[in-house]
C-alpha cells in the first residue's frame, strides 16, 4: 500500500528548525513507537511535506526541506493580542492553571476558526497571547520514515482526519 488520497499514513519524524540566525536546532523527535497518524489528502499536513511523501510505503524514509514561506509564514506582530482577563472567568477556579505562563490555549474566532493562542504573560492590563504558530518564521528540515499505511474508516474520512493507530481513538 502506498502514501496517497484517503489512506491513513502513520510517519515517526526529527525535526529540525532553523531562524535564519542560529542555525539548525532540534525542535522535536517524533518515536516509530508513537508515530504521528493522519489522513492523506485533507490538508492535514503542510503541502510540500505532503507531496513529498506521496507514493512511499511502509519502511521508506522521508528527507524535506520547507522554507518559511511554505511552511507556517513569517511571524506577525499583529497576532499578538491582550484579551482582558475577564473574558476568562467562565473557566472558573481552572482559571489559575489556565493562564500560566508558557500554556496553550485553544480557542476560535468570530468565523468559528479553531486558534491556539500561547499564554505570554498576564498582567494589568489583560491575558497576552500570542496566536503565531511556535514554528512561524521558521525554516523546517524533517527526517523520518513512513511507519505504516492502512485504508482510513468511513467516519476518519467524514471528519477529514485520522483516529489513530485503529481508527478509533479520537483526540482533538
Ligand atoms: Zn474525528
């Protein structure tokens, strides 16, 4: 079975990142033990990495370079936003842990777009967050090997994701 539309491809992955001043870094080691699963075809991957491992089968090894540009853009100051703190409240006595510094909040737009926003300090003046992807601005070299391929189950392909390893297991 081959990489392509509607299969469910498991990959174990490094990736690496590069900020265009430091140089390669290590970002994260994705394990053949815990591979990431997702459905070929619905845009659950950046494009170029996509494309790049259309037609391999299981055991073939991936090497991609995504620059910037076609990765996750360039870092925009606009998507650093102050909410006020009160907007919050409803989380009740969560709210504490919530707002920690370093934590990632998953929240949507008027438009109903999912955003994660992460915590960068709280103050006076409100909850600021930064909405930017941690790999904005940033060049992506990833390593790894295609762990397994199986066809997707009719609700994975409904939801235009996959379910993990047996088609059941459902995280958002
Ligand atoms: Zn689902």
């Amino acid at each position: 079975m081959i990489a392509t539309k509607d299969k469910v491809v498991a990959v174990s992955y490094i990736l690496l990142v590069d900020d265009g001043e430091t140089g390669m870094r290590w970002y994260e080691t994705v394990t053949e033990q815990d591979p990431f699963y997702f459905l070929y075809g619905h845009h659950n991957l950046l494009p170029v990495l996509e494309k790049a491992l259309e037609g391999k089968s299981a055991g073939d090894s991936f090497s991609v370079f995504i620059d910037f540009e076609n990765g996750y853009g360039d870092y925009d100051d606009s998507k650093r936003v102050i909410i006020p703190k009160a907007n919050f409240k409803e989380e009740g006595k969560k709210n504490r842990d919530l707002l920690r510094v370093g934590n990632v909040i998953p929240m949507q737009d008027d438009k109903g777009n999912h955003l994660r926003g992460e915590v960068l300090k709280v103050d006076y003046m409100g909850v600021h967050l930064d909405f930017n992807s941690p790999l904005a601005g940033l060049d992506l070299q990833f390593d790894g090997k295609i762990v397994s391929i199986r066809e997707a189950l009719p609700v994975e392909l409904e939801h235009g994701h996959a379910h993990g390893p047996d088609g059941h297991h459902h995280h958002h």
